[in-house]
C-alpha cells in the first residue's frame, strides 16, 4: 500500500488545521454556558492552546477511508476525541501528576488558571466530550445503536481500562523498574487507547464492516505503542526548546522504552510497530493514503 509523500501529509494537515481547530471552539462555547469564569477559562486554555491534533485526524481519516463525508459533524465528532485528550493533559500537568510548568511552549493550564479551576475543567471536558459525540453522530444521520456505540468507545477508552488506567498506571510505575510487558500494558492504556478509538469512532460511525473495524483498531494499537515509543525517545535527547515542555522522565524516574533498551533499539521497536500498522491497513483493503502516511509521520516527528 502506498502513502502519501511528507509533503501531501504536511498540507493535509494544514487543510484539516482550521476545521479542527473551528470545531473546538465551538466545543468550548457549548461548554462554557453555566461555569465559572475561572473553570471557563481554564477550559478554553486546555482545548484551544495547539497541538498535533493528531486524534481528530485520525477519526477523520478513518471515517473518509469508510465512506465519509467530511462535514461539520464529523469535524464536531472528531474533535470530542481531542476533548478527551486535552482533559487527560490538563491533569497529567498538575502537581499531585507530572508537576509540568510547560506544555506546547506555553505555561500549564494550572499556572495559568489555578489548579482547582484546571481540575473542575478537566472534569467538566468528560461529560461534555460524550454529549458531544452523541449530538455529532446524530448530525451525521447515525442510528439511535450506533450513535450510542460510538460513544461507549470513546467512555471505555477513556476511563479505568484506558486512559485513566494507564495514567494509574504510569504514576505507580514511578521509581520501579517496569519489564517489557508491564510498560507495553502502561501505554496500551494511556497512549494507545485513545488512539485506537478515533479510528473506531470514525469507522463505525461510517458503518464500516466489523473486520474493517478490527483492523483499524489493530492499526490504532501499533501507532500508539510506536507514539509511545518516539516520545520516550524524544524525551531523553531533545531540549525544552524543541519539545515545548521539559522533558521529565528522568526528572519523575519513570521507566521508558529508552531506558528498558536504549536508542536503538527503542527505534527498531517504534518501526516495528509502524509495519505492523501498515499491515493491518493492508489487511482492510483500504484505499487510505493519509493512514499510511501518518503511521510513518508518527516515528519521523521531531516533537
């Protein structure tokens, strides 16, 4: 399966920038009617301040490559994902977690906004995202069934057997030496499941074939082990300058992929997972380029 040159994935990103980012602010709007102004604040913030955007992306690549139409709606679906993923940051920043005072080149949304405001905005993303899911389905002409089954994807990545499992996870893991599969569940957990469901969102939503569906997910699971990968690997050679925040693994003495292999291996292992992508992207029988490419953009990355 051929992809996409770097430089059709660097202008279909930019293309899909402004929809995205217009879609989060209209998320933000609906979520702002009955909070503070400190909570609202804080919200906006979390969502709005940048980023890869690479979960949106994905939904809206999986949901094209199934039939899709890129409309409104699909941009509001796409962007309940990176509501998710916002919230999970805000609180990974705060001191009782990572005590991070630098995300995206900007200071936290705690120094910004106090950490009671950042936690109670943090909480407030959780509900919103899933209203939001629902309300972007039915705007797409999902069923009742399936509209309800996009959304239970992306509750049960997000909650104790996902993302909020894997952040459990991550901070009992502090000061232990994790072997392979401990730190491979980890991030299954807190990098991988969120992933995985953008891409199933968008498939389902799409009403892909169940096989369809499964491969998608296995796609989805590789590029967040490789995410994971490249992250750790980032963290232990790049400067705060280029990452947009301070590198803390060694800081918080976390096990990483780096420091269970070293470089070179952590790099093989990243590619790894990035062919086992492409296969499962064979398997589908996809005509998805953009898939393709971004499997490849997430061990090329820089930051």
């Amino acid at each position: 399966m051929t992809g996409a040159t770097p430089g059709e994935l660097d202008a279909y990103l930019e293309k899909q920038r402004a929809p995205v980012e217009a879609a989060l602010e209209r998320a933000v709007s609906a979520l702002a009617q009955g909070l503070s102004e400190d909570v609202r604040r804080a919200a906006g913030h979390g969502v709005t301040t940048g980023g890869k955007r690479l979960r949106p992306v994905l939904c809206l690549v999986s949901y094209r490559a199934c039939g899709g139409s890129l409309t409104d709606a699909a941009y509001d679906l796409a962007a309940s994902v990176e509501l998710i993923h916002a919230y999970s940051l805000m609180h990974d920043d705060l001191p009782c977690m990572d005590d991070a005072d630098l995300r995206r080149g900007r200071p936290t949304t705690h120094r910004e906004s106090g950490e009671d405001a950042t936690m109670r905005a943090g909480a407030a993303l959780i509900p919103a995202a899933a209203l939001q899911a629902l309300a972007a389905c039915e705007a797409l002409g999902c069923d009742r069934e399936k509209s309800v089954a996009v959304t239970r994807t992306l509750l049960e990545a997000s909650g104790a057997g996902g993302m909020v499992g894997g952040q459990w996870l991550d901070l009992l893991g502090e000061g232990k030496a994790l072997g392979p599969e401990e730190l491979d569940g980890l991030h299954r957990l807190k990098t991988g499941a969120l992933l995985k469901a953008a891409l199933a969102m968008g498939a389902l939503a799409a009403g892909a074939t169940p096989s369809v569906q499964a491969c998608l997910r296995e796609y989805g699971a590789a590029i967040g082990l490789a995410f994971q990968i490249v992250d750790d690997i980032l963290d232990a050679t790049q400067s705060v300058e280029t990452l947009g925040k301070n590198p803390s693994d060694a800081t918080l003495d976390k096990s990483t992929y780096v420091s269970l292999y070293g470089l070179y291996e952590a790099r093989a292992r990243a590619d790894q997972q990035v062919s086992r992508a492409l296969s499962a992207l064979s398997a589908a029988g996809l005509e998805a380029p953009m898939l393709s490419a971004l499997a490849r953009y997430v061990v090329q990355r820089e930051k």
